[in-house]
C-alpha cells in the first residue's frame, strides 16, 4: 500500500509551488491532478510516472468527488507515492478534507502539503493586499458558486462589515453578488475588482464599483475571482505584473 500527498499547487505561476511540493512531484509514480494546476508542473515528475486527470472540463461535467476518492483509493492501493495535486491550497475550496477522511476510513496513510491559495496570490499579484493597515483589519473567503439557486447558504447579513471579501467560483453569478451586496448596505460604488488567470501570464484585472463591474467583467476568462473592498483602490499604487 501507498502514501497519498494530498498537495497544493499554487496559484498558476509554476515558481508558487513549495519546495516540498515539488520534492514529491519528483518521486510521484502517480499524478492525480485538477484542471486548475498549471500543467508544466507536470513535466517535473519522472520518467514513467503516470498521470490520471480528474478535473472537469465545464461546470456540466464534473467527475463527481465520490468517484476521484475512489480513484485517489484504488491507485494507493497499487502505487508506493501517489500525489494528488489540487490548485491553490487543498484546504480552500478544494475538498481536501473529503478525500483525507475518505482514505482515512480505509486506512491509507496520507499527508497534506499546503498550497498558496489563490485567494491571496492573486489579488497580490494584481496589486491589492488582502489586509492593509488603516483600511481593514480582516479578510474573508467566500464560496461565490451556491449548490441550490433558491436557498441561499451564504450568509449575506454577516458581510455588511468593511472586511475584504475574496469570492472564489463566483464569476458566473457575478451580477448576482453585487446585487446582494448593495441589498444589505454597501454604497453603489463600492470597489471591487475581478482578476482573471491570476499569477499567469495572460493574468488580467478589471477595477469598478458594485454597480457597473458586470458589464465591465462578464466575458472575462476562468479561472477569475472577485475582490470587494476599499484594498481595491491601492491597486493604484501597487499593482506590478500586469503589463
Ligand atoms: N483551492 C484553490 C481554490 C479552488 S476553488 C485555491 O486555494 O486557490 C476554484 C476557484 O479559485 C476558481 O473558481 C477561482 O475563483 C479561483 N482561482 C483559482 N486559481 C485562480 C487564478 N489563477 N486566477 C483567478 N482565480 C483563481
């Protein structure tokens, strides 16, 4: 029986992966990788190494998560050093925590390597820092994306404070967070900012305010995640990748 890393990919930018990722990605037999994973990561492992893709190619076709444990299971059962290599960090949004509990049961040894978050690099990338002394003391990470359209499980009232709120998998129902955002209070203008393929090379941000980022940001390209704060406007002063 294997060991199962449960790694973090980082952000996009092949020189945010850890050391420690990368050690493993070198001594993996097996690679069991997302769509969200910078694929040159990929062409550090070694010879013979063998690669299973579990990512989805649209929000109609997702392998659903029972499916990847068993998969992420029965190549433990086969493989000495099994990693699998999520984007960002597998505790984000990246059911990490699923699939340790899932091996767990059934007593495959495993370990987490943490992965810079995109919910961080990127907005860093673009120039807005999740915290900045004097304009907010605290941060929040939100799920954008809601399993039923009716209910809501985003606790909206909770979010009237000025802390910066990172959604992730929310350009979809971009026009639909704003909406709910000025509903509980904040003013029209309020800014916000969406970046696109953050930390890549094509990385692209779109600065504007609750009331007009969604015609100025719908047809930009995934992965993209929006920054709702006061931090957005530093971006003015800070922002450096982005020729
Ligand atoms: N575990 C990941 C997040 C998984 S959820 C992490 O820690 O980063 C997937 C969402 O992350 C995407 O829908 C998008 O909102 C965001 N995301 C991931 N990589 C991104 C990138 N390079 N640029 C912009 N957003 C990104």
């Amino acid at each position: 029986m294997g060991k199962v890393y449960l790694t973090g990919a980082g952000p996009g930018d092949l020189e945010l992966l850890t050391v420690k990722a990368l050690r493993l990605i070198r001594e993996a037999d097996v690679i069991i990788y997302d769509r969200l994973v910078n694929l040159d990561i990929l062409k550090e492992s070694k010879d013979g190494c063998e690669f299973i893709y579990v990512g989805k190619e649209d929000s109609n076709h997702t392998i659903p998560q029972d499916e990847i444990n068993e998969v992420i299971y029965k190549t433990a059962l086969k493989h000495k050093v099994v990693v699998r290599l999520k984007g960002g960090d597998p505790f984000v949004f990246g059911r990490g925590g699923e699939e340790g509990i899932y091996l767990r049961k059934r007593n495959i040894k495993f370990e987490f390597i943490p992965g810079i978050t995109s919910a961080i690099a990127v907005p860093e990338y673009a120039g807005i820092p999740v915290t900045h002394r004097g304009v907010t003391v605290s941060f929040r990470v939100v799920t954008g994306h809601e399993s039923s359209k009716e209910q809501s499980q985003i606790p909206w009232d909770n979010y009237k404070t000025d802390d910066t709120i990172v959604f992730l998998m929310g350009l979809h129902r971009l026009k639909h967070i704003t909406q709910k955002l000025m509903e509980i209070g904040k003013p029209k203008d309020y800014p916000i900012a969406v970046i696109s393929r953050g930390t890549r090379h094509d990385e692209k941000t779109i600065v504007g305010t609750l009331e007009d980022i969604y015609e100025k940001a719908k047809e930009l390209p995934t992965p993209a995640l929006i920054v709702v704060g006061e931090v957005v406007k530093l971006r003015d002063e800070l922002s450096w990748f982005e020729k």
